[in-house]
C-alpha cells in the first residue's frame, strides 16, 4: 500500500539526528518548554521572513491565542471559511465571537476576497483566511479589504509551511499567522505542535502569557491563561526537521509536477495551477472526481492510500448547527467537499509511486 504519508519513511532518513535530539532533551531534564522550544522559535521565525514565533502545543492553540490576543471575544464576529478543518472554526468559537464564513473560489479553494466586503458587519473584527492545501490565498486583495475597513487579519498557515505568495513567506502577511505542527504535516512534530508568528509587540506578551497560565513569572498570574505551552521534545524534533523543510518542499514540487503531467493528459480536474508568484508548498494534493466514494474504494483496492480533505464543510457540522446554515448557503465549498480526493505527497514518494496513483486513479475513473 502506498500511503498518503509515511512518516516512518521520514524518520528513517533523519533518524540519527532524531535520535540524538531526543536522547539529548531526555538527558537534559529540560522538558517544558525548554532551551529546544526557545531555539525553534528563533529558526522558524527566521525561517518564515521574520517577527517573532510563540510556540505552543497544537496549531488549535495557536488560533485561540491569536484571537485571545487580538481582544477578540464575545458578540464579535470573525470572518472566514467553511472548506478547512473544523479548528478554524472553533478556535473563533472559543472566544465566544461568532465564525462567519464566505465561500471559496472554485479555481483555488481558498477564501474568495470578491465575497468578503458583503459578510462585514459592525462586529466583525478581522478576516481570517486558510492557506488550504498549502496554497497562499490572495493576500493582497485580502489585506487590501482589512486596511480599508479597519480589520486584523489573522492568517490560518497550519497546512502551508514554506509556501510562499509574490516573494514572502506564508505567515509574514497578517497581523498573527498560526501553524500547526501535527505530525503530518510538512514540518511535523512527534505528535502535536503549534506555533503563532507576530510582529506587534503587545501580540507576542500576550501570546506568552496566555500560553503559560497568564505568568509573568512563576506563580505570579496577571491575567487568566492556558496550559498550552510546548514540550522540549517537540521542539527539538522540529528544529531537526526545520532544517529539511526546503529540501522536502522542493522534493514536493517535483512529485506534484509529475502528478500536472499525467494528469493533464487524464485530463483529471484539480484546482488551478500555481501561478508565477507564488510556491505551492503541497501539504495535500488534490483532484476532484464525480463518484468520488467509487473511486476512493478503487484506489484502495488497487493499493494506493488516499484522503479527503474534508468530507464536510464546516457549516454543515451538527457542532455549528446553531449557526442555522442549510446546505446549497456556500456552494462552491460544498462542491469541493464532495468531489476532492487527496492523492498522496510526501518526499520520499519514488516515481514508480507516482505512476502506480495515476494508473490506479485512470483505472478508477473509468
């Protein structure tokens, strides 16, 4: 079986620098938070074209921090979409404001700006937006929309690590960025993981002591927090792999060009191409398929692991019924949900690999 990932191909790679990574945090005794976390941090802040990075234990986390941050809270409204994982959502959901979704665009699945200035209301304080699949959403027309009516911008990165929008990085356009590092992710911890990026000062203070109980020093709580800081171990792994992530995100482009070129020729619908100024960063590749349960069944059958990402829109979640959306409010996510079937990506992926999918998906189509 070919696996959607394998995280165990990954591991044996780099696995004397893992080894020695983790042996290392073990034999420290420094196993919260530590020195590694701190040294991540750093990294990936530099990684990502500056600001600061605060991290955290999940990519969930992250997002409420940032909302928390940002004062967002009760009778708030925070506008985002309804095709990403149910995290998003309920990262908003948290603070008490209210999600309120527009619909994708259907060339990339990413937030449509042209929907954006209709769902704006007096209370809604910021827009944010989900880099699906690791494909930057047009920030310029996003950020554009924020400045003129005095909106935060709170990016939701967690799949697009590396991708990359007109020269910068994902994560160095909005007012916080979040990510997620769970372990099948492009950079991905050895569990779960998280990380939010600013360059407001005020942000990131708050941020820290949010994370750590609202502590600006041991048992000294100056507003109420969370236990949401990072185990050293996580950090330590994520340092090693940080220092792979290009390598892996080159190796992606690759396989997902190999994928363009035959599935062209299948002429195998998928979201649009990347354009010339951005970089794809291909946490999950996509291709839509009419009778896309027939076809899932196919592929596994004839030995090729594959996904959805995601089966439901979050508006039609029975958690966010409340919200009193009916199916056929947001169409084009609900069409994507329905015909997106997630091929697998992942560095170490071989050629022959890479052709077994595309026979065993022509095979399947038929």
């Amino acid at each position: 079986m070919i696996p959607l990932v394998d995280l165990k191909a990954q591991y044996h790679g780099i696995a004397a620098e893992m080894n020695a990574a983790v042996l290392g945090v073990l034999a420290s005794g420094d196993y919260i938070q530590g020195s590694q976390v701190r040294a991540f941090e750093e990294a990936f802040a530099d990684y990502c074209g500056g600001g600061t990075v605060v991290a955290v234990n999940s990519g969930t986390s992250a997002l409420h921090l940032a909302l928390l941050a940002a004062g967002i809270g009760a009778g708030d409204e925070v506008i985002t979409v309804p095709m990403t994982f149910i995290a998003t959502a309920s990262a908003i959901d948290y603070t008490g404001a209210r999600p309120v979704f527009v619909d994708i665009d259907s060339a990339t699945g990413n937030m449509d700006p042209a929907r954006i200035a209709a769902a704006i209301t007096g209370r809604t304080r910021a827009i944010m937006p989900v880099h699906l699949h690791g494909r930057v959403a047009d920030m310029a027309l996003i950020l554009d929309i924020a400045s003129r009516h005095g909106l935060l911008v709170i990016e939701d990165a967690a799949q697009a690590h590396g991708a990359e929008y007109r020269g910068r990085r994902a994560g160095s356009f909005g007012d916080i960025a979040c990510f997620s590092f769970y372990a099948g992710k492009n950079l991905g911890a050895a569990g779960e993981g998280g990380a939010a990026l600013s360059r407001n000062p005020e942000f990131i203070r708050k941020m820290r002591l949010l994370r750590d109980w609202g502590a600006e020093q041991k048992y000294h709580h100056v507003m109420k927090g969370y236990n949401y800081r990072m185990d050293t171990l996580q950090g330590a792994i994520l340092r090693v792999k940080l220092g792979h992530l290009e390598a892996w995100t080159r190796r992606r482009l690759e396989i997902a060009a190999a994928y363009d070129a035959r599935l062209d020729a299948m002429e195998v619908p998928r979201p649009a191409a990347s354009v010339r100024d951005e970089r794809h960063a291909y946490h999950v590749y996509a291709v839509r398929v009419a009778q896309r349960d027939r076809v899932r069944l196919a592929m596994i059958d004839a030995g090729v692991g594959v996904g959805i990402h995601y089966p439901i829109p979050v508006h039609l979640q029975l958690a966010f019924a409340a919200l009193g959306h009916r199916p056929g409010d947001f169409p084009v996510s609900e069409r994507f949900a329905n015909e997106t079937l997630s091929l697998p990506i992942f560095p170490e992926m071989t050629a022959e690999q890479v052709n077994h999918v595309c026979d065993a998906l022509r095979a399947a189509c038929r």
